[in-house]
C-alpha cells in the first residue's frame, strides 16, 4: 500500500476522532444538565448530538468503501494491524495511531452514553445490567 493510502486512512480516522470528540463534549455537557434538572437544554443537547453522530455514520461508510477498494492483500493488512499485528514503518504507525485515538475516544462515549441513559431511563434503560 502506498504511503498515501496509508495516510487517507489516517486522515478518516482522524475525522473520525473529531466527530467524536464534539460527541463527548455534547454529552458531558447532557450530564450536566441533568444535575440541575433542565429537561429543556437535555433536550436541545440531545437534538445536537445527532448531528456529528450522522456524519459519523457517513464516514464509517466512507472508511468500508474506501478499504474494499484497496487490493486483497491491502485489505488483509489493514484488518491485521486493527487486530493487533505491530505496525511496519511510518505510514501503518500514523493510521494506528490515528485508529487507537479514536478507538479509545469511542469506548468513552459509549460509556458515558451507558451512564447517561441509565440516569434517564433507569430500569428501562437501553444499557441493561
């Protein structure tokens, strides 16, 4: 794979990363609100927070395309690496890099998610114990 493919990746990973990171601000901004019971700004917040969820939905899309266009053994070294064969060189060190952050970044979200619907939903939360 070439350099530039290598860094494409990167690049959507990095974008990636953004997107979540408004996620995480959105949603520690949800908690909160919550602590004061202002049901209003939860729901404006909440209304927020979809937007950078839709286009991380659409840039997952794009990531699947743009690795089912690679060559098979392209395609089978990136799953490697995602799997956690060690990086060879600069080019597959960056997008791990990049990977990793966003990885990391999206267990935290989906955390905090888990705590916030718990808050709100309690027995009927969509996280059940």
């Amino acid at each position: 794979m070439t350099g530039s493919e290598w860094m494409d990746l990167a690049v959507l990973e990095r974008k990636k990363y953004n997107y979540l990171n408004e996620v995480m601000d959105l949603s520690q901004q949800m908690g909160g609100v919550l602590d004061r019971g202002d049901e209003v700004s939860f729901r404006m917040l909440l209304a927020m927070r979809e937007e950078p969820l839709l286009h991380l939905r659409e840039l997952e899309e794009t990531v699947r395309n743009r690795r089912k266009a690679l060559a098979e053994e392209d395609q089978a070294r990136v799953a490697a690496l995602l799997a956690g064969t060690a990086p060879e060189g600069r080019d597959e060190n960056t997008f791990m890099e990049q990977s990793g952050k966003a990885r990391r970044l999206l267990e935290r979200v989906i955390e905090l998610d888990r705590k916030l619907n718990r808050r709100m939903a309690g027995p009927d939360s969509f996280y059940k114990n």
